[in-house]
C-alpha cells in the first residue's frame, strides 16, 4: 500500500472513532475519552489539523480536577455505565476537586501533555490557533506538573509515582507484577464487554481493589503517602515528565511565562532518574512499598531516552540493550514491550510482549533527539510495515508482525499520519 492511500485510510479511522468533540481509542470496547490516548491523537493530528489538535487536549483538560491531576478517563454522559469500571465506581462527582458536570476518573496518566501541545505549536499550519492554544492550556498544564511534584513524590527523591497499574498506560506490564503480588488476595469480577470475566492469571481483581481504596479515601494525598499500598516510580511516566518539562520550557515566552521554573525541574527529575532509577545498563521501575528495583527490564525501561541532556555514556548503554536480543535484535518488529529473555515475557498479552505503536513513536522521537538518524529510520519504516501489513491495530505481534487487540485504534491510526508526514515510510 502507498503512503496515500495508507494516509487515507488512517483519516478513515479518525473519522470513524470521532464523536464531533473527542476521538475514541476504538469502536466498541473504548466509548470514552483516554487521557494518553487523545493526547497521541492530537501528536498525530499536529501536522494536518490544528483545530482539531488542539480540540482534542481542550476536551480532555476540561476533566482537569482543581488540585491539577488530570484523569486517565473522561467518561461521555451517553455511554456512562458501558465500560467498568464507570463514573458510579469512580464517583469523581462527589469530590469538591472535580469539574462541575463533567464524570472522571481519580487517577492520572503520563503527562505527555505539554509535550503534544509543543508538537502541536511547532508543525501547525493555523499559527495564530496554536498559539491562542498554547495561551490557553499553558496555565492548566503548569498546573498538572505542580500537583505531580507536590502530590506524588511519594518516594522523596523528585520522581512522580504512579499510585496504580493504569497511571502507567502500560496496565498488564510484568514491572507491576511484584507490587501486585505482595497485595492481600482480593476476588472482584473484572467486567469487560459489560460481562463478567475472571483473569485467573492476572492482577484485574487487585487493579479494581485499588481503585476503590484510593476512591475511599476521598483521594487523599495524605492516604497515598501513609498507607496506599501500590508506589512506583516508572521511569516511562518520569521521562515523559521529564521531557513535558522541557516542553513548558519552550512554550513559557508564548505564553508570556518565565521558562527557567521548568528547565530547573526538569535537571532535578534527570538527577533523579539517573541516582533511583538506574542499574546494569538501564532504568529500571521503583517499588516504593518492597524497597526495591523491579528486575524485569521493559519498553518503560527507554523512557528518559526523551531527555536530550541524558547523559552521553548512558544513551550509549540503552541503545546496546535497545538493539540487542533482549528487545530489537531478535524480533521481526519494534519494540518488544518486555525484553524476550524475561520469563515474563508472553507475545500475545497486553505489555507482556506486543509491539505498541504509541511506544515506537516515542521511542523514535527520543532516537531523533539524540541524533540517532539510523535507529530513527528503523523504528519509523518498522511501525509502517506494521499497520500497512496488519492494519491500525491495538497492539501487534512482535515476531510476525501479527495484528492483535481492538482493530481501528485510534492512535495506531493518528501516528501514523504524523510517521507519513516526517517521511518515515
């Protein structure tokens, strides 16, 4: 298939899976507004559509709570109770914190944010929309960085924690396996295509568990330093953070804001990364309850790649594992999302093994940062091969190439307009 007709059908897809104020991830089984899924959409839609760019964080921030925490689901009114845990589990309505008439969840997701509103500044064709955008989310975001460094450096030491498997975006991951394990035994049914379903091999039942913790301490910060039992400091989230930082940095004289506040924070997160987070090689996730670095090595593990102050010797180290059997060199396709030698490692489970689009996308854009022209090349023409062969796909076999998941996935789809747009093909 030719880029154009693989870009037509990508629009295809977004046109599909857009509700006339929000993309959807896909049909069906997502009938909701995702957190990193919109701002993925709106990175892809950056080179081709301002506006609706643009709409797309403008929708997701108007769930921003008032303590800054954006959340990782903005539930559609019309579809409320279509996907468990829904707004009568999370009951964001009866926090003073939440936006008036608008149902979310309590917990958050990467803060990818600022770095997908400066993607959008940089490549927008409507110069004065992106910018009337950057004015009016600029103080929102500020914000969301505040609450992260105030509310959940749980650990002391500058990174955020994420408090919850989903706050990662990589919900099945084996990095929260120990964490999980060490919970209590709890028995929940995890209800997906509105029908109960046991996962006797999963963690679902403790995820749902925590969420109801979290929920009745009335999302306290104080609860989730003293007693919440699941901390992590996931070095994807911190990278990302990181390198949103950088972001607002850029994006602070349009705004009329002094940049030097972000650039400061984010040297503490890279000092943070590199005493907590750093070990044989790679960055490694933090359980913050065990006292311990996680052992298995994931996609997450690239995740301060983002930051173009890292420091030399260290890319060198995470490229030699990028690119060796562990992850690349010995699978057909980019990027394994647990190393292959892992015994966790499973190709057909959610983050267990499957390629992901998202992660290739920005784990390109860390190789690009970098000057890493060759490994940019692989990771761009690499995921195109992928959606030309199997389609816009949730996730994708990284052996064969094999598509897997919900089919017209939204981001899938959206980034790979922004691949077509940079020549990737």
């Amino acid at each position: 298939m030719d880029d154009a007709a693989l870009g037509r059908e990508a629009w295809s897809v977004l046109e599909a899976n857009w509700t006339g104020s929000v993309t959807v991830p896909a049909p069906g089984l997502y009938p909701h507004q995702w957190n990193w899924d919109s701002t993925f959409v709106a990175i892809g839609l950056a080179r081709w559509d301002t506006r609706r760019a643009g709409a797309e964080l403008v929708s997701l921030l108007a769930g921003q709570w008032r303590t800054g925490m954006v959340p990782h689901i903005v539930f559609r009114p019309a579809h409320a109770e279509a996907y468990f845990p829904g707004p009568s589990v999370w009951r964001s309505q009866d926090h003073p914190d939440s936006p008036n008439g608008v149902c979310t969840s309590g917990l958050t997701q990467p803060p990818l944010h600022a770095l997908a509103l400066w993607w959008v500044w940089r490549h927008a064709a409507d110069h004065d929309t992106a910018t009337a955008l950057v004015r009016r989310l600029y103080p929102m975001l500020v914000a969301q960085h505040d609450y992260l460094a105030a509310t959940r450096d749980l650990g002391g030491g500058g990174l955020a924690a994420i408090v919850h498997p989903w706050e990662s975006g990589m919900d099945d991951s084996p990095a929260w396996d120990a964490p999980l394990a060490a919970l209590a035994p709890v028995r929940y049914a995890y209800r997906r295509d509105g029908l109960p379903e046991r996962h006797p091999d999963s963690h679902h039942d403790r995820y749902v568990w925590l969420a109801l913790r979290y929920r009745d301490s009335g999302y306290d910060p104080a609860y989730l330093r003293q007693e919440h039992p699941f901390a992590v400091e996931d070095p994807m989230f911190n990278g990302i953070w990181l390198a949103s930082c950088q972001a607002l940095a850029e994006l602070a004289p349009v705004a009329g804001a002094d940049p030097g506040p972000h650039r400061e924070r984010a040297e503490r997160i890279r000092a943070a990364l590199l005493d907590r987070l750093w070990t044989d090689g790679a960055f490694h996730a933090r359980d913050l309850r065990g006292g311990r670095l996680v052992p298995v090595c994931t996609v997450g593990s690239f995740g301060p790649l983002l930051d173009p102050g890292l420091p030399a010797e260290r890319v060198a180290e995470l490229v030699r594992v990028l690119e060796s059997p562990r992850f690349m060199g010995a699978a057909g396709y980019p990027v394994p999302s647990c190393e292959i030698r892992a015994q966790e490692f499973d190709r057909s489970r959610y983050w267990r093994g499957p390629s992901w689009v998202n992660t290739n996308w920005l784990l390109r854009r860390a190789a690009t940062v970098h000057g890493l022209t060759a490994l940019a090349q692989v990771l761009g023409t690499c995921t195109l091969r992928l959606v030309r062969q199997a389609g816009f796909r949730e996730c994708f076999d990284p052996f064969d190439g094999s598509g897997r998941g919900s089919r017209d996935f939204s981001w899938s789809a959206a980034l790979t307009l922004d691949l077509l747009a940079d020549g990737a093909g």
